[in-house]
C-alpha cells in the first residue's frame, strides 16, 4: 500500500530486477533514480550490474538510510533542484534514469497537507478554463518523468520508469508537442494489482534519449514485462500532431480522422432515475412498484447504454419522464396542463430539489438536462460510451413513440430512414471500426466520448460502396422500414448535405 504523505508504492525487488533487464543494463551503467525510496531498483542495479555506479534522491531520511546500502543516496526534494546536478559521476558509462515515482496527483498530496509537492508551475501551458477545471494538474509520476526528459536531454540516456499506462500517453504526446530527442519508446504491461494492490493500467515505460537521432514519438506496446521477448501487440503515439491508440491501422484510414458530417449529441440526464425512470410493464411502474397514471405525452421509452451494447434496443423495458421538451424550458405550467405528472413530481420533490449537479441550479423545478428536438428524432444511431467495443445500432421507435436515449450513450437523430440505415451501415463498417480502434484507449473510464466521435468523418472513409448498400437495405428489411436504394446510393460521400437531414444542422 502507498505512503499517504509521499504517494509511494515502494517497488518490490523481483519487479524492479526484471524491468533493469528489459532495459538491458550494461555492467558500467550509471543508475540514479530520482524518488529511490528504500532503494529497490539501486538494489536491483547491484544484482544485474554489480559493477555499476548507483546514486539516489529520496526526501524520507529512513529510507533514504535503507537505500544508501546500494549505492549513494542524497536526502533531499526531487522538485527543488536540477535532477543532473544532483549526482557526481567517478565513472562515463551509460547514463539510466530509472525508477517508480509516486502515483499521485499534485492535488491529492495537497489535500494531505503533504510538502513533497511540485513547484506550481503550469508545465504543460494549459489556459482558461483548462487550468481552473484540472488540466494543468496532473500525475507527480509524470512530472517527475517529464522533469527528468526535460533536464538530462543534452545528452545520451536510457529512461525507465513504472507509471500508469495514461501517464505514458500524456509524456509522448507533450514530448511530441515540445520535440524533445527521444526514439524507441516502449511499454510494458504489468500487473498492478499483484504487484502495488492498485487497481490501475500500469506499464515499465522506457525511452532512449539522443540528441543525435531522428526523433521518433510512437511507443511499442508488450503485454508483460516478464514476457519481454515476445512481439509487440501495436504502437500507440503522436501521428501527424495527434495522438492515435494504434499508429498502424490510423495510417490506413487516417484520411477519414476530421470533423464529423453530423452534430453528435449525448443523451438525457435526470440524476434520480428512482423518480424519473421507471418499469415498462407496459403500464409505467416506479422502481418501488407503484403503478402510475401520467400523461402520455411527458413519458417516453428509455434505452440505456447496456441495452445499446447488448442488443436489447428493440426492447420496451423502461420508461422516462420528460417533464420539458427542451433544457431550460419552463415547468410551471405542468400544474395545468399535466396535474397528475405534477402531483407525481411534487410527491417525490425531495429526491429531485436534492439533486447534486450544479446544472440544475436556478433553472425551472424538476429540469431535466441533455435533450431537445434531436432528442424526439424517429430514428437515432445510438452507442454505448462506457464499453470497451463500438457497436452502433439503430433504434427505431418503440410502443410508436420515439425513444429517448440516457446520457450514457451517444446518438445521430435522422428524420428519414433511408439516412439512417445508410448511416448506420457505414459507422459499423470496417473501415470505420479500424479509425475508432486506432483513436480510442479502450482502458480508459469512458473509451468512447463525443469528442472521439466528432473526428469521424465518414465521407471520407475507405468504405466499399456496394457491401455498404447491402448492409443497409437488410438493415431496412430487418426494421420493415421504407428503403430507397438510388437514394442511398447518392447519398454515400455526400451525407451530412442533404437539406432533408434536418438534424445535421444543430
């Protein structure tokens, strides 16, 4: 378990002996670790290269007197001087910066009242809104890696540092971005939870620096850092400014990586599905099994993003109340109009008054956020933005009503069904299917996002216009929608343009 006060998860010795051996430490190595702890890779060091000349910084002085037992050790705050100053080489060979610093982000360890926190400096340059939401916080272990890169790159040496998996992204893109010397980035998977209890996507990430060579900012990808002989799965990295989970298949397909023909939207949001959703059976019923009596016009079928990945969207399960047609809209009138959907509201007032979200603050009573026409569109392409695999569907309507999709899915609203199921087809395409898996980094919390989405440009898309077409007139067939097939046809290159796709202009 970590050090609360230092964010350190001290390195255990059979991991820090293979992660040098992947490193191929030559026996005249010259290791310093920045943050050494109790001294686990200079201990390492001695076991692979007992000839090696080894130094550390540790701020702790207990394990600054533990670690000093394998080579020379400086009691010191990594963050209050130049890292090369820091070490007086008696021996020329090959420099290794390697180590395991701290999992922790500056805003954690200031929240502990810890002092080994990094200098406020807005390293990566962020502005605006960016630096006052977060940006410009981020992981000590990715300070310290990119302190490290910054300060030793006058000259040759090898980088090794166990980090998470995004903190390795985050390096190569800013390095990219300030084109700093480095080539032969690698990383390699291990398995956090055995070795640090953490329940993170974590790697040996390793670099060569040299001022010298062509820079090259893509990284090979190892599934296991005991496995290290074994080839690479991919390259992830920085391709023409951007970075791409999979360098080789964004190559192919890379043309079509621009603005989106569409407006991508997410779904509805209520923050209290025990008032707002409710059991289609097929008379609403709350989840406490109480059978409602509401107008129908405020109660919409519900899709959900478990329902979009599992193919169960031409189910009716549930039920969603709509109290506003549009984010904003006034509610009052509710009272009148809709009594019994107002008596229901009022009755559960608590839950919905206590919601969180600051969205909600000064607007109408019992708002709801995420919706407006698009969201009453007949037909929708819909996706799960929390699952690790990007499935379209298309989802007609249900109970004939059109359905209203939760925001964690994302979703196109098509008036005319030949649009969509031509849509359709070409997002599920290969060719497609290839740009999101070269984009997305599928360990991330929420893999597929709007912005992710708004980069497909499916004009563009090397697609094969005849697979396509097939696809969608079975797609048609499947739905028993209406299809016009020479529509379709001249629709493929040129969507997203036709004053008839009403939703592709919000």
């Amino acid at each position: 378990m970590p050090n609360n006060e230092f964010g350190d998860f001290q390195t255990p010795l059979d991991l820090a002996t293979q992660c040098l051996k992947v490193l191929g430490l030559p026996e005249n190595a010259r290791v310093f670790e920045p943050t050494c702890g109790v001294g686990a890779f200079l201990e390492a060091a001695a076991k692979v290269a007992p000839a090696s000349e080894r130094f550390g910084v540790e701020i702790n002085a207990e394990y600054a007197e533990v670690a000093s037992q394998w080579g020379k050790v400086t009691t010191a705050n990594v963050f209050q001087f130049a890292l090369p100053d820091a070490a007086t080489w008696e021996t020329d060979g090959s420099l290794f910066v390697v180590g395991n610093p701290p999992w922790v982000t500056a805003a954690e360890l200031k929240r502990m009242d810890s002092e080994n926190v990094p200098p406020k400096e807005n390293i990566k340059k962020v502005k605006g809104l960016d630096a006052l939401l977060g940006s410009s916080n981020f992981d000590v272990c990715e300070y310290i890696i990119l302190k490290a890169l910054r300060e030793f790159s006058s000259k040759p040496f090898v980088l090794g540092m166990l980090c998470k998996t995004q903190v390795a992204r985050n390096v190569i893109d800013y390095a990219a971005s300030i084109a700093l010397p480095i080539a032969n980035a690698a990383v390699y998977r291990i398995d956090a939870m055995r070795w640090f209890d953490a329940a993170v996507d974590a790697c040996w990430f390793t670099i060569e620096v040299n001022p010298a060579a062509e820079p090259d900012y893509t990284v090979a990808m190892h599934e296991d850092v005991f496995k290290p002989e074994a080839e690479s799965v991919g390259r992830f990295g920085v391709v023409d400014s951007l970075l791409v989970a999979n360098v080789d298949k964004y190559i192919a397909v890379r043309d079509a990586d621009g603005k989106s023909p569409y407006v991508w939207r997410s779904g509805l949001k209520h923050d209290a599905s025990s008032v707002f959703e409710l059991v289609a059976t097929p008379q609403p019923v709350t989840k406490a099994g109480q059978t409602l009596d509401l107008e129908p016009e405020y109660v919409f079928p519900l899709l959900k993003c478990t329902d979009i990945f599992r193919g169960r969207h031409r189910e009716h399960t549930k039920w969603v109340i709509v109290p506003q047609m549009e984010f904003g809209a006034a509610t009052n009138h509710l009272e009148v109009t809709a009594p019994k959907l107002w008596a229901y509201l009022e009755s559960n007032a608590g839950a919905i008054d206590g919601r969180k979200s600051s969205i909600y603050r000064n607007r109408p009573r019992f708002s709801v956020f995420g919706h407006g026409d698009y969201t009453f569109a007949p037909y929708k392409i819909a996706i799960s933005g929390l699952h690790k695999q990007p499935i379209f569907r298309l989802v007609a309507p249900l109970n004939d009503q059109p359905v209203v999709l939760d925001d964690t899915c994302y979703l196109l609203p098509f008036e005319d069904p030949t649009e969509a199921v031509v849509v359709a087809s070409i997002l599920n395409s290969p060719q497609c299917i290839a740009l999101i898996e070269s984009l997305v980094f599928w360990d991330s919390k929420r893999p597929i996002t709007k912005k992710l989405l708004s980069r497909l440009d499916i004009n563009k898309l090397p697609i094969d216009t005849e697979s396509v077409l097939a696809h969608a007139a079975t797609l048609a067939d499947e739905y028993e929608l209406p299809f016009d097939t020479t529509k379709a046809a001249s629709l493929i290159g040129h969507l997203g343009e036709s004053a008839e796709s009403e939703f592709a202009l919000f």
